[in-house]
C-alpha cells in the first residue's frame, strides 16, 4: 500500500514506446547510420545527441551544427516577494516564445529521425457493402475521449477546460508515430493569470500515474505504476527511452553521472543510459548485488524472504553514495564499488522519506522521516560501515507519519499526515516553526533553488508556495486533480507527477 502496488490498477501494461522491438534495438533503429543505397540520405542523430542535445562536448556534432532552442523556463530570477515568477500577475507569455505542438514535432524531427512525433492519417480497412449499409443505419461511431484524470501527466498545472474548449483541445491532441511520450506547451488559462505560478508544459506517455519525478537541466525522469522509467529529452521535448522489466510500480528515481537509479519492490535497478540503456546492477533492501538484471520481468508484489519494501532513495551530493529506506532502516551503498557498507538503524517504524547533506571533512548528514512519527539525523563518516545509530531524534515529534523531507542550508523542513509543516534548525536541533497545511496533508517538500520559496505539493492537488524563512504563504494553485506524488526542480524549472 505504501508503494501505491496494492490498486487492482497496476496492471502488467506493456509501456507504449516498447510497442513491437525491444528497447535495445529501438534505440539502434533511433541512433544507428543508414547504410548507403546509390543516393544522398539524411544522416540520423546519435543516441549521445539525443541525451545531451545542449551540452558542448558531443563527440559527433549535428550537420547544421545546432538544436531546437530549450524549453521555456517556469521559475525566473527572483525580483522580489511580488514579482516572484517569470510570469507574474498580468503577464503572459510572449506569444512569440511559445512553441506550438506542430512547432515542437516539427523541431524534434531534424533530431530524432523518421521515428519522431509526427500526425498520422489511419486508414480504415474497406468494409464489405452489406457492412457498410449497417453502419450507415446505425449512424458513425464516435472513438472514446479521455478525460484529463485518465491521461497521467508530469506537470505543473493543468489547465481546466469545458465544454467547446475541452473538445477542441483533444481534437488538437496529435496521434504519434511510434507511441513515444511528448512534452507539448500549454497555453496559459484565462483564470490563471493572475497566479505567481503557471504550467508551461506537459509531459505525457504514461499509462498509468507518475509516482516521482527527477530532473537535470537537461533530462527528465519519470516513474510510474506501469513499471517502467521513462527518460526525456528537456531540450527537444520528447521522451528518449523507457527503462522497462520492473516487477511493479516505479516508486522513486534518482539519476547520476549518466547512471539512473530506480526502485521497485525491494529491488534497485542500476542502468547506464549511454550504454543502450542497459541495466548493469540491481541491488536489494538486503545488500545482496547481482550482475545486469536479476528481476524477473513478469509483474511481482510478492516480496522475497529477507526483504523488504523500498520506499525512497537518495544520493549524496558527490553521488558517490546511494542510501535506500528499506523497512525500518537505511541501506547505505558504496556506488564506487557497489558494495553495501551498513544500514542506519533506530526507527520503529518503516522509513518513508530521506534526504542527505554534505558537511565538512567528508561526513554525510542523513536526515529520515518515517512511520513511527520521528525524524532522525544520521553522521556517515567517511569509510563508515556496519551499524550506524542515529545522532539526534527531533522533538516534538509529527503526529502521524512522516512523509517529505526537504533540506535547505542550515535549516531543514518535514511534512506529515498530520497536516503539519515542521521548520527546524540543523544545528541546534531545535523547532523553529510549524504552520499547517489546512486542506490537505503534504505529500512532497522541495525548494526553488536560488529563491527563499519552498514548495509544497499534497495530496488534494494543491501546489503551495512558502517563504522559506518565514513560512508566510506566498500563494497557490491547483496544480492537478489528482494527489502530487512527487516534486523535482532543476535550475530553472519545477516538475510535479500526479495521477
């Protein structure tokens, strides 16, 4: 229950962009050269293009020697408490600047060859004449529109629309070649102009609700209930690669140092995205380690003996450790030898929540959120093995279970069920402050890098904005219909995963 792989919902369904290849071979088709046949073909970009389109050091540079320009950024340089966002109250996008779905396929297609996003007629079979008579008597029948609330999305609000404006946006929604995700613009909605935040674009291709969310200035990774991680492309708009063969739910993410790193059940899968996606460790909430892929690739809630769920990993600032919240304690991983070196111990509850800092002389501060009510902090030493205890127990405690963690500087902040938002000093160990959501409890903590804004999304939809010193509410918006599951920011962007 606590991985969302309880819902009669999650389903073995195959990801659509695995659809008729193996991932492997679909990357080839993707990335490979064509063969010469007596006349001039368009040179295919490589898979390093496709994964670091806007970074300078690509071994094979394109032809014309440039790519489609970045995403529109959400978050702009901080001006102050009133004009805290690039498109404050009154301002809309330049209409020049927005980038229209035939626009974004159309950019795409000079990067990812024949297999990019592009509107297709389907043609229907011929009907024999005494079929064709019934249908003209029984009148045309109409193919079924999804709803919103059916459509899974990574965003950061979706726009709401009704009745005309409702049918035209699906009637505009294009069909793609190949099944590949996208990440279309979304026009601003009337009603929202006036907030301080507003989504800017949508990235679709799940099947199933998008459980977290990480991202770098360049990529985007999504995990979902239909088992599979999906990789994006933030600069061209459209999804590289799906990391599929999960047993369940994709439950958390985390990417470093071109490896990803994704969990399910009580497995961590390793994968190296420059080496075709390849899945070249996968770990377990024991400290056992296997070579490539060990999971089995058929749909599995079961967990084996000795096991235990994993609910959250986080890595180091450096990424040279990877620390796992398996049941009631923390898996900590060497990923320079991919070896286990202990667990953090003392929580009597499962471990929902976990994130780390850097302090000085090389020592990890691990700070956890978990059932039992309690957050912890953690001391890894450099080259610290076997049990570690934890150094502090904040207090007063949550009264309910602990559920987002989100540090900033010397000050850090912790989210419950029990509707309640924690401020705390790092240092001194003491509560600081503790205002309450209201509407709903909080399901994901982050903060706007660069900005005195925390971030809080729940489980009602709602995404709230915070002064970080103060915690006065500097605003919200409904950002989904459905819970936020996850919440990830880059430099200059912020990512939500809902339903």
């Amino acid at each position: 229950a606590e991985n969302g792989d309880c819902s009669s919902s999650d389903e073995s369904t195959p990801s659509p962009a695995l659809d008729g290849s193996t991932l492997s071979s679909d990357l080839l088709k993707l990335c490979g050269e064509a063969k010469p046949r007596g006349k001039a073909r368009r040179r295919t970009a490589t898979q390093m293009e496709l994964l670091y389109a806007s970074s300078g050091d690509l071994s094979c540079e394109s032809p014309t020697g440039d790519f489609p320009a970045p995403l529109l950024p959400l978050v702009e340089r901080l001006e102050g408490p009133a004009n805290m966002w690039g498109h404050a109250a009154g301002q809309v996008p330049d209409r020049e600047q927005t980038v229209s779905p035939s626009a974004l396929s159309a950019r795409a297609a000079g990067v990812s060859g024949s297999r990019s996003p592009t509107r297709v007629e389907r043609k229907q079979p011929e009907r024999s004449p005494l079929n064709r008579r019934k249908v003209q008597e029984r009148g045309p029948t109409l193919p079924p529109m999804a709803t919103p609330a059916q459509m899974p999305s990574v965003g950061t609000t979706e726009t709401k629309t009704k009745g005309s404006e409702y049918k035209s946006m699906l009637d505009e929604l294009p069909v793609f070649e190949g099944h590949r995700g996208v990440i279309s613009p979304v026009a601003a909605s009337k009603n929202s102009r006036g907030t301080r935040i507003q989504c800017i674009h949508i990235a679709e291709g799940h099947t199933k609700p998008v459980l977290c969310v990480d991202a770098t200035d360049d990529l985007l990774f999504t995990g979902s209930k239909d088992r599979t991680c999906k990789v994006w492309n933030l600069v061209t708009g459209q999804e590289i690669m799906s990391l599929a063969d999960h047993p369940s739910s994709v439950v958390s993410v985390r990417y470093t140092s071109s490896l990803v790193f994704t969990v399910s059940t009580a497995y961590i899968k390793v994968w190296d995205i420059r080496d075709s996606a390849k899945c070249i460790r996968t770990l377990t909430s024991s400290g056992q380690v296997g070579s490539g892929d060990t999971c089995s690739s058929a749909r599995s809630l079961s967990i084996p003996p000795g096991e235990s769920p994993i609910n959250q990993i986080a890595l180091n600032t450096s990424g040279s450790f990877l620390y796992a919240a398996a049941g009631n304690a923390v898996r900590m991983w060497d990923l320079r030898k991919f070896v286990s070196t202990g667990k953090l111990t003392g929580h009597l509850g499962p471990v929902m929540c976990l994130t780390v800092e850097k302090l000085g002389q090389g020592q990890d501060v691990v700070l956890t959120g978990s059932k039992d009510h309690h957050v912890k902090m953690f001391e890894v030493t450099e080259g610290a093995q076997g049990s570690i205890t934890s150094s502090y127990t904040f207090d007063p405690t949550h009264q309910d279970s602990v559920e987002s963690l989100a540090i900033h500087g010397d000050v850090f902040y912790s989210s419950s069920k029990d509707y309640y938002i924690k401020k705390w000093d790092v240092a001194s160990k003491k509560l600081l402050q503790s205002v309450s959501a209201q509407t709903d409890w909080v399901s994901a903590l982050g903060v706007v890098p660069g900005s005195p804004v925390l971030l809080s999304g729940c489980r009602g939809g709602l995404l709230r904005l915070w002064h970080t010193d103060s915690l006065a509410p500097l605003g919200e918006v409904q950002g989904h219909d459905s819970p936020i599951n996850g919440l990830a920011t880059n430099g200059t962007q912020l990512f939500t995963a809902s339903e």
